[in-house]
C-alpha cells in the first residue's frame, strides 16, 4: 500500500520544543514468531522509549536509581517534591521480550547521544540498533549479576536479538491530542519475515503468520490510566472466512480520551474522542473474571460505543497467566512509573449492531484472534 506524505512524515524523529525536556517518543513492533525446534507460535515485541533528551544527552539518567546531586548547579535547578530532589529520567531504552506463557521482557537503557537520524529515510540508528518503518535490528542481553546490582533495569535476565523486515498492509493517519501529541498506528497491519533469537530459541518471522502491529507515540507523559486494544486477525464468526483485509485498534490518550478505528472490508468506523463535533457514547473497561473449576483465571476487555442507531461491542480475553507488567518512567520523574499489564494472544468478537425501532439488527459478528490487550496505571514506587 502507498504510504501518503503525510503520513510518512511521521515516520521521521519527532521529538521537538519542550518535549526534549519533558516528554518521550515510543516506537512499537509486535508479531509472531514460530520455533524452528517446537513449532510453537511466540508473540514478540520490541520498542524504542526515547525520554527528555535534552536532560542528560551523554549519561543515562534513570530516575528509579537513587542519584546524589552533587554538583552546586544541579542542587539550584533540581526541582524538590515532597522534601526530595526530583530526578527526571533521560535515555533511550530498547525494551523487547515474548508474550504467552512464561513470557519474558528484557531492557537495555543507552545515552541520547548515541541516536543518529536519518532524516531523508526515517531510520533510527542507537549504537548498534536500527528501528525504521522498514527494517528493525538489534540484541539485548541482561544477566543476573547485572540484575541484581542495577534493580532499576525493570525487567528479567535472559536475551534476545532481532534481524526483521517490515512492510506495511494497513496504515491509520495519525491521532492528535493535545498540542503536539501524536498517536499513529502507522501499520495496524504489517507484514514481518526474518529471524528472531530468545533465550538460545531461534523462531521464524514470516510475512502471513506474523500478524504485525507497529504503532508510534509522542507525548507530555502518560495519562493516570491507559487502554489498548488492537488485532488484524479477524474471521467472520458465521462463515468462519478469514478477513484479509480487516482490522481494529483502540487507544486511550493522556487525558484518557480514546481513539477507534474498526475495517470490515470496504466498511471503516472511526471514533475519536479528541476530535470535534465527537457525539458519541463509549464505555470501557479491563476487569478480573475470577477462575471457576476446571478453568483459568481470565481479564476481560470490554468496550461499547454508540452513535445514533449504530451500536459497536468488542470484547476480548486473556488468560492471566499470559500476562505480564512492563514498566516505563514517566517525563516527570519523581519515582512514577506508568505500569502496563499486557499480552498479545487476546482472543474475542466484535459484534456490530444496527437499531432497527425498538430492535437490534446484527450486521457483523466478528471473531478475534492475536489481539494486543493492555491496560496501565501510574503507580508511585515506595508509596
């Protein structure tokens, strides 16, 4: 598919302003992988979390690790919150890891002065990294030694390396928030093929089975809670087809808005909760489904939108054991990070009602499969 102009733009670094000194930018890819030993599917991700450059452009700053100030002109500018100097977070951490059971994330935090930037290509290049809208390479390696004397590394010991190709199926132009914030999921359906390597298990990335998401972030900070919701393989329930040509994502904003938008074919439904004359009811939610006999614990993903006589229910599930907590630093420093609880083997149905007088009329019953399901508070460590 071309990608238009303005779009692709924003395959460019966008990091510009205040938002050097207090913001980030996050760059997400997510696709399957099968073993080459088990034929086991895998669900993997890899991302890019750049955070106040313009802070500490040559040492990583992690605002989890206790830091002295000792220099006189850091004591004058550093900001004091509840008694305590306010250390604010600067680096690029390269976060990647598998969903599912026994699921695994590792981290690896690098100075903003090790970024190069193409600007003609949108490639980003962090030391031995590369994250494009095209190619995506790199290996992160943690042990336990190094675990054990940097805690602040939020993650697990283990490896893993990437050699991928990306090529976009599906794009979205992007959301905007408040000034400046911008959410695109510039590929709500992509297709992956190369080699990933994770804890000395080689998978096979190929483009049919790697039912690929790639979506970019730039904002202030985070909202106090956030939703996400997005799957590109779907089927209709009734005839059991696979939908080739069909998608949906969802996400909240930092100020807790969503943005929506679902392909059935030709047909595409869009909701932005942000946007102008938005007149529209939605509800959602992320609840615990307590474990009966004989089945496994479960949360549930629930979203409701109406408009006039058009009514849009989505639910999906996953189990709780294939969940885990990644954590990321908030702009603002302080020991507030944004904790998001996530998976990507969601499993569900849309279903798309039309209100004919006092009746429902089905008009899609779609199934879920693969679905990327994440929800987020801030939390206060030590508090």
């Amino acid at each position: 598919m071309a990608v238009s102009k303005k779009i692709q733009r924003y395959d460019q670094y966008l990091l510009r302003g205040n938002f050097r000194s207090e913001g980030f930018q996050r760059w997400r890819y997510v696709f399957n992988g099968v073993s080459k030993s088990t034929g086991q599917s895998r669900v993997f991700f890899v991302e890019m979390y750049l955070v106040n450059p313009a802070v500490s452009p040559d040492e990583v700053v992690i605002a989890q690790k206790s830091r002295p100030v000792i220099d006189v002109s850091e004591l004058i500018s550093a900001p004091v919150v509840g008694g305590e100097f306010s250390v604010r977070p600067s680096y690029i951490a390269v976060k990647c890891g598998c969903f599912g059971k026994n699921g695994c994330h590792f981290n690896k935090f690098l100075p903003v002065s090790q970024i190069s930037w193409n600007k003609d290509t949108g490639r980003i290049n962090v030391g031995t990294f590369e994250f494009s809208s095209e190619m995506l390479f790199g290996a992160v390696s943690v042990s336990e030694d190094e675990l054990e004397q940097s805690p602040e590394l939020l993650c697990r010991a283990g490896e893993m390396s990437w050699n991928l190709t990306m090529e976009k199926v599906y794009e979205v132009k992007p959301f905007h928030q408040k000034k400046g914030e911008v959410w695109n999921p510039s590929a709500v359906k992509a297709f992956y093929s190369g080699i990933v390597v994770c804890n000395g298990e080689e998978f096979t990335v190929s483009q049919k089975t790697s039912y690929g998401y790639h979506d970019k972030y730039w904002a202030k900070s985070f909202g106090k809670q956030y939703f996400h919701l997005s799957s590109s393989r779907l089927s209709d329930v009734i005839s059991g087809t696979m939908l080739y040509d069909s998608y949906f994502v969802f996400e909240t904003d930092s100020l807790g808005k969503m943005k929506f938008q679902l392909k059935l074919g030709e047909q595409v439904y869009k909701f932005d909760r942000s946007a102008l004359l938005s007149c529209f009811k939605e509800e959602h939610e992320c609840v615990q489904v307590p474990s009966h006999e004989g089945q496994k614990e479960k949360l549930h993903w629930s979203l409701s939108i109406h408009k006039g006589k058009l009514i849009i229910d989505i639910d999906v599930y996953c189990d709780a054991e294939e969940l885990f907590v990644r954590d990321y630093e908030i702009p603002q420093g302080n020991r507030i990070l944004m904790k998001v609880l996530g998976g990507g083997e969601g499993h569900g149905e849309i279903k798309v009602f039309k209100k004919v007088k006092q009746n429902l009329e089905m008009i899609s019953h779609i199934g879920i499969y693969n679905c990327i399901s994440e929800y987020g508070h801030l939390e206060e460590m030590g508090a």
